[in-house]
C-alpha cells in the first residue's frame, strides 16, 4: 500500500488533478458512494436478471438512423428485439409476454457516451489516495454510479480507463443494474505523460521508486519502451479489454505535461496497435495537436479522442482513412485550478468549435462522450452536456450520434465485442432490447434528452425493463 508522508504535496497534487476538472470544493471525509458520486438520488431497482417477453404497443419509432419516425409496435424476446410492425403484433402462444401501451410516446434506441470514466470519476484524486479505498470498495463505488448512469438513459458505454473489469461482470449478469461496458482497463502512458499520475514526490520505479497507487488499482499503466508497451497493452487485453487506450500527447487537465508535446514514438504506438491486432481489437488515443495524431494515424490507430486542436488537413486526414473522431465540449477549468491548467483548458474549448465544424463538413466519422474524471458531482451533467450539441447539430443528428453513430466503433473490437449476440444503437429486428420511451418528441425539442428523470417513461436494457412510469 502506498504510504504518504508529505500532505502538502498531497494538496497540491489534489487541486492540480480536480481543480482542472471543474470541482471547486476541497475533498472532504470520504462518505458512502450514495452521498459523494453526484447530487441526484440513487433508485433502487429491483429487475431480475433474465429478461422478460415485452410487446410495445402504439409507439413512435426512432430507430436510431432514420430521420423519419413510424408509430409501430415492438416484440422483445429476451434480451433482443423480436419483431417491429406497424400492424398489431400477435404474440406466439407458447410465450408469456408483458404488453405496455406507449399511448404514442416516442421510442428510440439506449443513450452511448463513448469516453467514459466510470470508476475514476466516482470519486476525488485525494480519495483515490486514501488507504482505505480498495478494489473492492472502489468497485462499491462504480455500481452506485453505473446504475444512476443507466437510469440517465445510458445503455452503453465505452470506459477509456479505469478498474472496470469486475463491475462490467456484474452489470452483465444482471447482478446489478449498470449499463454494458466496453472497458479499456489502464490508460497506458510514457513516463510524464498524460497518464502518468504519480505525486511530485514519487520516484520512478525504474530509479528506486515503487510501483504508483494508479498503477497497482489499474488507473493507468507506466510503459517505457517497446517491450513494456507491449506489456501493458497484453496485461489489458489479458484481463478482458475490449480495444487500448493510449496517451499519444499532452493534457490540458494536467500539470506536468505541456497540451503540445507529443507522446510515445512512432514504434512504441506500433507495438500498442500490433499487439492489440494479434487480438484483434485496435487502438484508440489521447491526443489534441496534429503531431500526435498524424503518428497516431502512421502507427495504425483507429480512433482519435478529443482532436480539439487538430487543423483542417489533418481532419481531411481522418476522414479519407475513415479514422473516428471522439470529439467532446468541454468545460472552462474553474478558478481554483493552477494558471497553467486555465490557459491550457481555454485554448482546447477556444478549438472546438472548429473541430466540429470542420469534422462534420469533411464527413469524419464522429463519436460523442463526456470524459468527466474525478469529478463526481458533475455525473448528472451527463445528460445536460448532450445540449451543447446544439451548437453543431440539429436534434435528429444529435440523436443519431448519441445511439448509432456512437455504436459503429464497437465493430472495431472484433472477436473482443462481449455483445454480438444483437445490434447495439438501434431499434431494428435482431437488435439488443435497449430502448427509452420518452414524453415528447426530441426530434422536435432536443432538450427533453436532458430532462431524463421527468421524460424517460420507459428504460430498457437487454429486454429487462429498468424503469416503468407509464403504467
């Protein structure tokens, strides 16, 4: 266990880690999961883990591609969509089957966040620190969080670091109510990169150090070299990752490492998208500049998260070579985050707005998702930062990337999909059974996304239905 002596520097570490991520108050006592992971109450549900039989009857249909909706009715059996027709659907005999009139309502497919954090965002930096937050408890910790995630209406998501690996097991069962998760595992960084998240008085282990608390609860890997990237990436794929995430440049929410430099050479990213193609599954990266990911791009990486600063030629880039962009619209760092970590923060959101612009102008494949990361009271912003897409999108796009756009990258994993069984981020015949019935229609008003405790009438996932106020 990692034994810390010096609580200043402990201090100063906290508040260059969170202030950057926009949480203002200093951590306090650590508190059960209900009173510290975000504001809004925890629903107990009580779903049984083998799905029912449902046939949805008098809906409207978004089925997650479309533009144009059909008031229909849909047969879930199991945890996959049976039947969609805009006749009356005659159950067979032989099965039991739950009918729910949606009175019209609108029906579209489970929310995606693909840039995830969901065990390291339920809690602090100092937290994390603490001796008594142990797997086990920080795992305590993510169900709470994955269940007020799926009851936002967030079906799926794609976790890009963090211990997730066993809680992803248990939402998968049904032993606890979560979203499925494609887990990532740890954030594999070069030393003093992005991920490289000792405290300013730990030493490498490579020069008397120890091994980092980040390291050993698997927030993040330190590989040097092409025989430990090829380490961690294998460690990560051993213990159940769907595809790698890799820091390939600088961070605006850290202190150590400067938002322009460029991490990892071109052959230690190469060795990260080999050995992940020996499983085959891909690469997905860190980085904001066009140096970092125009080596990404040579070294066979698949997708790109944030890209923020990225220039019209290397988004030109991405869309001829049919890379994904992970884009998301980030927040001002707070007051109290260091100088260096405002300015830094300001010049990504000063560059988004190009990056949306010019990613959908070039017809870039384009995925969406929060990346909130010790900052667990912003959990519920999950739902109000899908607005910001306003700014870019009209709703019918914004609902589309949020369910089948954002489910595309997931074909990248190949044999590593733990969720083959059925199509995810649509409602069609042989889909996943993942769906929310909202009061309203967000083709018209996008903001009742964001209204999910008051408009989601009907949650969903694999045919279990989660939550039910139209009874």
């Amino acid at each position: 266990m990692l034994k810390i002596k010096n609580q200043f520097i402990i201090g100063f570490f906290t508040l260059v880690l969170v202030g950057c991520h926009n949480s203002s108050q200093t951590p306090s006592e650590l508190k059960s999961p209900d009173t510290v992971i975000g504001e809004q109450k925890t629903v107990a549900i009580k779903a049984s883990a083998v799905p029912k039989n449902i046939l949805i009857n008098n809906v409207q249909i978004f089925n997650g591609k479309d533009q144009l909706t059909m008031i229909g009715n849909v047969l879930v059996i199991g945890k996959l969509i049976s039947k969609i027709s805009a006749v009356p659907i005659v159950a067979p005999d032989s099965i039991k089957v739950e009918v729910i009139d949606g009175k019209g309502k609108f029906l579209m497919p489970g929310l995606i966040d693909n840039h995830v954090h969901l065990a390291i965002n339920t809690m602090s930096q100092m937290d994390l620190l603490k001796p008594e937050i142990t797997s086990e408890k920080l795992d305590e910790f993510t169900r709470v969080e994955g269940e007020k995630m799926l009851l936002r209406g967030f079906t799926t998501i794609r976790d890009l670091g963090g211990p997730v690996f066993t809680v992803k097991k248990d939402f998968d069962k049904g032993t606890f109510p979560g979203p499925r998760i494609y887990p990532s595992g740890a954030m594999v960084s070069q030393t003093s990169g992005h991920g490289d998240a000792r405290l300013p008085n730990e030493k490498s282990r490579r020069w008397g150090g120890e091994v980092s608390r980040a390291e050993l609860m698997g927030v993040g890997f330190i590989a040097d070299g092409v025989p430990e990237v090829l380490t961690a990436t294998r460690e990560n794929l051993r213990s159940g990752a769907t595809q790698i995430k890799v820091m390939a440049g600088g961070g605006a929410a850290t202190a150590y490492d400067p938002l322009d430099v460029t991490q990892y050479t071109l052959e230690e990213l190469k060795a990260a998208v080999t050995a992940a193609e020996d499983w085959g599954t891909y690469v997905t990266v860190h980085a904001y500049t066009p140096r970092a990911v125009k080596r990404s791009i040579e070294a066979g990486v698949k997708c790109i998260e944030h890209g923020q600063l990225l220039d019209v030629e290397t988004i030109k880039l991405l869309a001829s070579k049919g890379i994904f962009l992970s884009l998301q619209a980030l927040d001002e760092a707070p007051p109290t985050a260091p100088q260096n970590v405002r300015e830094k923060k300001h010049k990504v959101i000063e560059g988004t707005d190009n990056a949306y612009k010019w990613a959908k102008k070039y017809k870039v494949k384009l995925l969406w998702g929060t990346d909130y990361l010790f900052e667990p009271k912003n959990g519920p912003k999950q739902s109000t930062d899908i607005l910001k897409l306003q700014a870019w999108l009209s709703p019918y796009e914004i609902l589309k990337q949020l369910t089948y756009d954002n489910a595309q990258v997931f074909k990248l994993s190949g044999e590593r999909n733990p969720y083959q069984a059925g199509k995810l981020g649509e409602i069609s015949e042989g889909a996943y059974a993942d769906m929310i019935l909202v009061d309203g229609d967000p083709m018209k008003d996008i903001k009742l996304v964001a209204d999910y405790e008051n408009k989601f009438m009907l949650i969903v996932k694999d045919g279990i239905v989660y939550k039910n106020t139209i009874k």
